[in-house]
C-alpha cells in the first residue's frame, strides 16, 4: 500500500502551484503519490500542471469549478495512502516532512498527526506558529489536553489514517466553504483512538495567493456557521477537557464564529459595494443584538491583541469601525502579491 497520498486543491494559483509541487516531490519519503485536483483554474495553471503530467508520482484531474470541498472529496476519492495529507496550492512542506510524520504515526499507532507549522506572512498579531513538543494522545482526556496543539481548525499539516475516513464515510462539507477543514477534523477526531503531534518539521503557510480556494467569498455563510457551531457542541461532549483548554487561548467560540461572517464579508470576490457590507452588517447586528450584549464568562473573554480588537468591535455594533479594520485587513493581506 502506498504511505501517503498528498492532495492538493488547485484554483489559479499559477504564482504558487509549481514551488508546492516540488516541495512535495523533494519529499525523501520512498512510498507516496500526490493527487492534483485542478478545481477549473482560468489562469495558467492548467499549463504548469502539464509539466507533471509524466512524473510516475503525480496524478492530475480536472474538474469545473465547485470549491474546495468538492477538490478535496475528489482527491479522497482517488487516493490510496494508508495515510492522507491535505497541501493548500500555495503551501509547502520540509524536506524530511512526510517521512517524519509517517514514520512516527507508524512506530506509534498514530490514527491523526500533526506537524509543526508557520506562517510568516500572516496578519494576526503575534504570528501564527506552532512549535509544540511531541506527543501521543491515547485517553479522552489527553486527547482533550492537546487539542490546541494539534492546529485544529485546518486540515493541513496533518496526517489522517484514510481507513477511518472510509470507515466512516467522511468527506468535506461541500454545503459550507467556510469552516469545512475544522468540521472535517472535529468529525475525524470524534472517532479516533490515538492523536498526535511529531516535531522537528514544518508545513509552511505561505499565505501569498489571494484567490486560493480557501480565500474565496462563499455564499450561505450562516448555515455553515451553525454546522461549525453543532459539531463544535458534540466535539466538547465526547472531549469535555477540550473546552478547558480552548478557552485557555480563545474566545467565546460563538465570537470566533461571527468574526468568520464578519471575515467573509471582506474577502477578495465577495460581490458587495460598501453601502451593501454596511447594510449587511447593520442587519446582522440587529438580528444578533441580544446574544452580542450578553455577558461573557472570564474565562472566555478575548486572549490576544486581534481578538480583542474583533470582539470590541462587535460588542459596539458599529458597522462603520469593522468596515475600516477589516478593510485594512484585507490590504495587508494583499500587499506583497
């Protein structure tokens, strides 16, 4: 059987595609396959995946475009790893990756592993790093006790034993396009016996491709929201020391949620003038209102600078203050492309 089977979902990302290809082919795993899903790129995409359209290593399918989710399901499909590993199109991994990661899942009985990871150009204040010491998770409440370790709100950076994923017939929410890697996790980690971390090697979130399928404006974000939030309800269930440990560094997770719609409103093609985010927002807050003038527990108040900033400025329910931040955000996103 094949180790690793690497997906990749790819929508015009012809800046990026062919530096997370070869990352992947640098790999000194001797057993892997990687699984190109292009989701209908309209630049020159196309055109650099034909440079591997001979490599015994590298399968490459076309589809028209339906979003990450349905990529992803697409290369789930295709895939015959005894372990899958999730790479955004403008990601890339070490060299010693993929062989570090399988060797220990193996030695360990690993059903999920993550790696380090980091993200040298992201926006949230103090960066995005996890640089957590190694572990293997075997009861409800060590599992519970490592959950912020694991990055669990991203499917990347991780290997998932695809016999699970079979099993139990999980796939990514093609009804979302928000939340869907941390809904595909939560579901994965509600039927697992062994989680872990392996350090010493990174996935590396280059965050320099603002129209990667992750990046996009979806429709419907409410209904995803509400998915997120009923999972997230069932997870700290089955997991209770999950909740301790969540809101050791987070907010309200029901914040974290609206600060995802508010996020949205913002993106790179989401289809709206100014009037119409401010009209959107007003209307949220109005809907909204009494849950965003409740009262927070201490200890799920916001835990860093950006959190802060965001819970503040939904607390006001001001549409003109989250316009100029988020606005900004977005700027900053963008600068280097």
């Amino acid at each position: 059987m094949t180790k690793v089977s690497v997906i990749v979902p790819v929508y015009n990302a012809e800046k990026t595609i062919q530096v997370s290809i070869e990352s992947i082919l640098k790999q000194n795993i001797d057993d892997m396959e990687v699984i190109v899903i292009n989701d209908g790129s309209t630049d020159a995409t196309s055109e650099i995946l034909k440079n591997y359209a001979h490599n015994p290593l590298v399968r490459i399918y076309a589809q028209v475009n339906q979003g990450v989710s349905a990529a992803r399901n697409t290369g789930l499909s295709y895939a015959n790893g005894e372990y899958v590993f999730f790479l955004d199109s403008d990601d890339t991994l070490d060299e010693t990756t993929l062989r570090t990661m399988y060797q220990y899942a193996v030695q360990n009985d690993v059903d999920l592993l993550s790696c380090w990871h980091r993200e040298p150009e992201t926006t949230q204040f103090g960066g995005n790093k996890n640089e957590a010491a190694t572990f293997v998770a075997k009861t409800p409440e060590e599992i519970g006790e490592h959950f912020s370790d694991i990055f669990p709100r991203s499917a990347c950076a991780k290997l998932f034993r695809r016999e699970i994923i079979n099993l139990n017939q999980l796939s990514f929410s093609t009804d979302m396009s928000i939340g869907e890697d941390m809904t595909f996790v939560y579901e994965f980690l509600m039927r697992v016996k062994t989680v872990g971390l392996v350090s010493g090697c990174y996935y590396n979130i280059q965050n320099v491709n603002p129209k990667s399928l992750s990046k996009r404006y979806v429709k419907n974000i409410e209904n995803a929201l509400h998915i997120q939030n009923n999972i997230w309800s069932q997870l700290i269930e089955q997991y209770p020391r999950i909740e301790d440990v969540y809101y050791n560094t987070n907010m309200d997770f029901r914040f974290y949620l609206a600060s995802l719609y508010v996020n949205n409103l913002f993106k790179f093609d989401a289809p709206y003038t100014a009037k119409e985010r401010l009209s959107l927002l007003a209307q949220q807050f109005r809907k909204y209102s009494s849950f965003l003038e409740q009262k927070i527990e201490k200890h799920k108040l916001p835990k860093n600078t950006n959190e802060k900033i965001v819970f503040c400025l939904l607390k006001l329910k001001s549409p003109l203050l989250i316009y100029s931040f988020y606005t900004l955000k977005e700027w900053w996103k963008r600068r280097k492309v």
